[in-house]
C-alpha cells in the first residue's frame, strides 16, 4: 500500500508542475493567441469524446476548435 501511495503522490506533484510550467508559458501570449490555443485543447477534448478517443476525431478537433478560437478575438 505504500508504494501506491507513492506513485500518487508522485502524479499529483508531476501534474501540479506541468499546470505551473502551462501557466507561465502563457503569460507573454497575446489575448489572440490565448484564444487560439484554449480553442484547440477545448477542441481537442471535444474531438476525442465524440469519436470515442480516436486519434483523427482529436486532431480534427484540435484543429477546429484552434479555428474557431483564433477568429473570436480576431480584430
């Protein structure tokens, strides 16, 4: 039981870093780019649970949605 305990400390660690590191690299992004970049993990997600996780249905997705949340903020 220890070593499960661990591992999901571990995990939790590795995934709060990752958040922190995420937020940081959007700090000097334009409010545009920001959009685009929300737009294509929103898309992504979005992609994935209609195609029951395939590959095309994310990158599909991704790509879309990186569309859509470029042109919100479009001047």
């Amino acid at each position: 039981m220890q070593t499960n305990m661990t591992t999901v400390r571990i995990a939790g660690i590795a995934l709060l870093t990752m958040a922190l590191v995420g937020l940081a690299a959007c700090s000097g992004m334009t409010k545009q780019e920001k959009s685009t970049a929300i737009g294509a993990g929103v898309g992504a997600i979005g992609g994935a649970i209609l195609t029951g996780g395939s590959t095309a249905g994310t990158v599909g997705g991704a790509a879309v949605g990186g569309v859509i949340g470029h042109e919100v903020n479009k001047k």
